[in-house]
C-alpha cells in the first residue's frame, strides 16, 4: 500500500513539528520554504533543534533506525508545485501575517486540485484565510499546540462554508497522530478559538492584579500553578518564551 503524500508550508518551529509528527506517523512529507537556506535550516531544526529527531532518540521514543526512516520519508524544497503534487492534503504554517497567510493560500489556489488546506493559524478567522481560495469549502484550520512533537491538543476550526468531509478528514488526522482534538466554528469578529482567548484572558488579570499592587508575579505564578496545578504560571511562561502583546 503506498504511503499518504502530505504538504507543509512553512518550516519555522511549528512547521517543522508538524512535520515531523507526521513523517513519524507514516507520512511522507515535504516541507516548503521560500529559499534553500531556510529549507536547510527547516532540516536542521526538525531533526536537532529543540523537540527534534535527537532529542526523540536521546529519549528513548525513537531507535536511530527509526530516525533515519523517519527521515527517509521526508523532503525540504522551495518549489511549491512540486511539494503538493499528489498530496491528500496541506498544511500551512507561516508566521502568524495574516496577509502572508492569504497569499499563501492564493499560491496554493494555483497549484492544487480539491485536497483539502489546514492553516495552522493560532487565531485568524477561517472564513478571511479561505478567502484566497476560489473554492473555500476545502479550507480549516489546524491549530496545533507547541511543542507540536509534545502538546496533545489540535483545535479544528470549520468556517460555514467547510466542507464536513475536510473537517472530517482533519479530526481523523488529529487521531491518527494519537492526539486529541476540539472542533469549533469560525467566529470572525475575534482572534483567537479557545484555549488562546482563555489563556488571553488570565494573562490580562494577572498583570492588573500586578499593576495594582495587589501581588507580585511570582505570588501570582505560585497561586495559579499550586491552585489550579497548571504546569506553570503566566508570568512564568512569558519568560520561557512567550510574547505577551
């Protein structure tokens, strides 16, 4: 039986690890970025960055043998024809632009057939993303946590024009990969689907209650990890890496 042919645009830190999920579940991938150093560096960071097929290894989740399949079943290139030729499907993840994104999607409008398009966006609206596609009842969103390798969650977005085959197709996907999955409706008027929002939400109390001399970060930090046992606080998690706006 010939193995499923999938697409994923964009070969940053989410790309990548989408990437190799999938490759690591059976797929063979190919990765597309817009020039050959950025395709290499995609390489470089799906197999020793962070997460990666070494650290897999180093682990014990994965033998060398099966890294060097893994690897085996995936290809870095800049032509986009080329990466979507014969896929089942294609999975977009550029930087968070959503005018990146709708060109990215008008590119793909012209180089595919009917297969359907996730866009990993962490927010934007389906229904503004599918609008650079002549037909958007193929477009949803795939929303993947990071570390994708790590994070079980995948929220799937369907605008009302998703066909229920492409959404249904995705949530069959998020099983394959043994992680779970949400599947939500568009809602236009706001970025972010659920656990973004949620998240935005306690971020914007905690720093009032800091702003107010109410509590410190670290007070905050501990009161929500011990009182709600989440794995690390708001304040905490900005300084691993995330941006707060």
């Amino acid at each position: 039986m010939a193995r499923q042919r999938a697409a994923v645009v964009g070969g940053g830190i989410m790309g990548a690890g989408i990437a190799q999920v999938l490759a690591r579940n059976g797929y063979e991938v190919a990765v597309r970025e817009i020039n050959e150093e950025l395709a290499d560096k995609a390489r470089e960071r799906l197999v020793s960055g962070n997460y990666g097929l070494e650290d897999a290894v180093e682990g014990g989740y994965l033998s060398e043998e099966e890294k060097d399949e893994v690897l085996e079943r995936l290809t870095f290139t800049t032509d986009l024809d080329a990466a979507t030729d014969g896929t089942e499907f294609v999975i977009e993840a550029v930087t968070e632009d959503l005018a990146i994104k709708g060109q990215v999607f008008r590119d793909l409008d012209d180089v595919t057939d009917d297969q359907p398009l996730y866009s990993n966006t962490s927010g934007f609206s389906v229904t503004a993303i599918a609008n650079g596609v002549s037909d958007p009842s193929r477009v949803a969103v795939t929303h993947f946590f990071n570390p994708v390798p790590i994070m079980s969650m995948v929220e799937i977005v369907r605008s009302p024009l998703t066909d229920d085959s492409v959404v249904e197709r995705a949530e069959s996907l998020v099983d394959e990969l043994g992680k779970t999955s949400v599947t939500i409706d568009d809602d236009p008027g706001s970025y972010g689907f659920i656990a973004n929002r949620c998240h935005a939400a306690m971020r914007e109390e905690a720093q009032k209650i800091v702003d107010e001399g109410i509590a410190t970060e670290e007070q905050v930090d501990k009161a929500l990890e011990e009182g709600y046992n989440l794995p690390v606080g708001p304040f905490s998690l900005r300084g691993i890496g995330e941006e707060w706006d």
